[in-house]
C-alpha cells in the first residue's frame, strides 16, 4: 500500500496542505506552528514548505583575528 500524496494549495501568507491552513515564515516575524499541524502533515513536508529554500548567511560579527583565537582557545579548555 502506498501512501497518497499530499495536496498542496499555495497562496501568498501560506501552504494549505490537505485542507490545514501552515503560515509561511516572514522576515522580521515571529511565528510559532501547533505541534498537532507539524503532526498531522508530517515533520518532513513542514520543514521542506516553511524552512529556507537556501542557506542563510552568517553576519560579519566585527570580531578581530585575535578576538577569534581567544574564542576557540576558551572553547577548547571548556570541554
């Protein structure tokens, strides 16, 4: 037995998966999902429609070559 595949509506605030209503993410938003939609869609499709498409990018901190060496120095000593 197979199992069906899942329809998918997509509008621009979210993705209708099987008639449950999944709110896209939006840059500067916070957002929490109800464990019982990532339950009842599945935890594989939730994370392929609201996670990135592409890797973020990591900000610049400003910290200096030095600043860096004491930072994984103090990390190696902490373990």
């Amino acid at each position: 037995m197979t199992p069906q595949q899942p329809t998918i509506i997509e509008t621009p605030d979210a993705f209708i998966v099987n008639g449950i209503v999944v709110a896209k993410l939006k840059k500067g938003q916070s957002i929490s999902y109800d464990p019982a939609v990532i339950k009842a869609i599945g935890a594989d499709l939730f994370f392929d429609l609201v996670g990135p498409k592409q890797s973020l990018p990591i900000p610049d901190l400003g910290f200096t070559d030095a600043e860096w060496d004491d930072m994984e120095r103090q990390i190696r000593e902490d373990q």
